[in-house]
C-alpha cells in the first residue's frame, strides 16, 4: 500500500512539474519569441511632433527585417519636398541592415543616398 503512494505522490509531482514547464514555455514564446509583440522587432518608434512622412518611413522601415526600434527625422524644403535624412535604429551596428534601409530610404523619400545619415540607437 506505501510503496503505491509513493508511485502516486511521485506522478503527481511529474505532472505538476511538467504543467509548470510547459506554462514556462508558453510565457516565453510569447515574451521573446512572437513577432507580434510591439517590443520586438516591428516596433515603430514615433515621438510627438513627428510629421506623417516620418511616420510612414518608421513604419516601412521597421518591417525591414533586423531594423528593431527607429526613429527617423527628415529634413524638407519649403514644397515640402524630403533634402535629407537622419535614421537612428537599433539594427544599425549590420552592414546588411544599414544598406537595406540606406537604398529603402533614399528609393522612398526620391533623395541620393549621400543624403541619409544612419546612426547606431543606443541601448
């Protein structure tokens, strides 16, 4: 009779564990894993104050895969017209990166690639 309360004790206690790990799992994945989460990857920075053509150029940028965070700002002549640009990102220490939202910028905004300044977001 002892010895089955022990083997019943003993598969309680693999079953809660196993519940508990599997819990841990799923909490993870959704914490660090899901590209969903504002947090990760996708996320688009816009401050106060941003104008729409920023805006929509962090969205757009953002999707580039390795960007992170972003914050964009983009200097206009009197028409309105995009002359330069300044990106800060968190992808920005990749070459690869860098030269993905170097092309997509300059091919967006209609300036020379001269014209975009990147700079590495600190942490």
């Amino acid at each position: 009779m002892e010895l089955k309360i022990r083997k019943d004790k003993r598969l309680l206690q693999t079953i809660v564990l196993s519940a508990i790990a599997l819990l841990l799992l799923f909490f993870s994945y959704f914490i660090f894993i899901n590209k969903n989460n504002p947090s990760t990857d996708a996320f688009v920075q816009t401050q106060t104050g941003a104008s729409q053509l920023e805006v929509k150029l962090c969205s757009i940028l953002s999707e580039i895969e390795g960007v992170g965070k972003i914050n964009a700002y983009i200097n206009q002549n009197n028409q309105g017209e995009a002359v330069s640009a300044v990106l800060v990102f968190e992808g920005a220490n990749r070459l690869s990166v860098r030269m993905d939202v170097l092309k997509a910028t300059s091919c967006a905004l209609g300036i020379s690639q001269k014209d975009v300044a990147i700079y590495q977001m600190t942490k």
